[in-house]
C-alpha cells in the first residue's frame, strides 16, 4: 500500500527511533526505524490505527520509486558538543604544557669544557590550572563528531505487509504444517 512518513527520522547509527506511517486509507502504522550498514533507513512496522482500532502487524517501508527494503537517508557528520570539547582541548593543551615544562631542560657549557643541567619549576598557577584541565579532559578516544542519519517527514513510500498479523508470531503457531 502507498504511504507517506508521518514522523521525520532522524537518529545516530546503532540507535532505534519510532517512527509512524500513514496509509492512504488513513490508518495509521506505528513501528521502529533504524540505520542500516547499506546506507539506509529500514523501518519495521508492528500496530496499525484505524478508526480507533489498534491492531498488530507485520510490515516493512519500501522505497516508492524503486520498490526496495528500506528508504535512502542523508548521512551527515554534526559537532553538538564542539564548543565544549575545544574548551576542555584547549585546557589540555595546559595541562600538556606544564608536564612539558616540568621535563624541559636547558644544557650550560660551562668554562673548561663542563656542561651543567637547568631545571625550572613553573609558577604555581600553572599547576593549579594544570591539575583543573585534567578535571574536564576530554578522553583521547572520544571525539566531538557523530555521524547522524535522516530522512525527512512525507517522504513517499510502500508498506509491505508480512505473513502473519502479529508482530510476535512464531513458527509454533503457524497454521501451515511443518515436516
């Protein structure tokens, strides 16, 4: 049956979103949608709403123009916490200097072909600031770019309706014989 998304998707991979689906006769699909590695969104459509009517299914979207498992999605990269990791980076970066400071040394040749070692100590403001940036780190692992996935509210689509009308059917109560 022809369709439209009621419900944008927009989610991170690895993440599940509702999502909602209406038909032309009006009902209304409910189900969950999520990233595939193929590069788009598969949404998995378990109770529809028709006239006050709630009832499980089993449905899939299909793309409308090709017919095909899933819908193409816009893969981006967004920064949502860049401001905040550049200020713990930058306070890093502190931390970093004042280590660096502590092993820095300065090499005197002295008269008579001797040479003496220099160490300085840095101020104490520097470790106070140092020991503050290594409270808001951020974890070398971490970055401050996720990748997102979206498909946008109406877009056209097919509803593929599944045997069984239950969601959570098994094969135990499939009326076909099993050899």
């Amino acid at each position: 049956m022809k369709g439209r998304l009621l419900t944008g998707v927009y989610l991170v991979p690895g993440k599940f979103v509702p999502v909602a689906v209406e038909l032309e006769d009006r009902a209304v699909l409910v189900g969950q949608a999520r990233f595939d590695p193929t590069g788009r969104i598969w949404i998995d459509l378990t109770t529809a709403v028709k006239e006050g009517s709630v009832t499980p299914v089993r449905a899939v979207a299909l793309e409308a123009s090709e017919i095909t498992q899933g819908l193409p999605a816009k893969v981006g990269e967004e920064a949502p916490t860049l401001l905040a990791d550049l200020v713990r980076g930058a306070l890093g970066g502190i931390s970093d200097f004042v280590k660096a400071s502590l092993e820095a040394t300065q090499v005197i040749t002295l008269p008579g072909g001797g040479q003496a070692v220099q160490r300085s100590t840095p101020p104490l403001e520097l470790f106070l600031l140092a020991r503050a940036a290594n409270l808001v780190a951020l974890p070398q692992d971490q970055t401050a770019i996720i990748r997102t996935v979206k498909v946008e509210r109406d877009t056209p689509l097919y509803v593929l309706f599944l045997s069984g009308s239950d969601a959570g059917a098994s094969e135990e109560t499939s009326p076909t014989p099993r050899r």
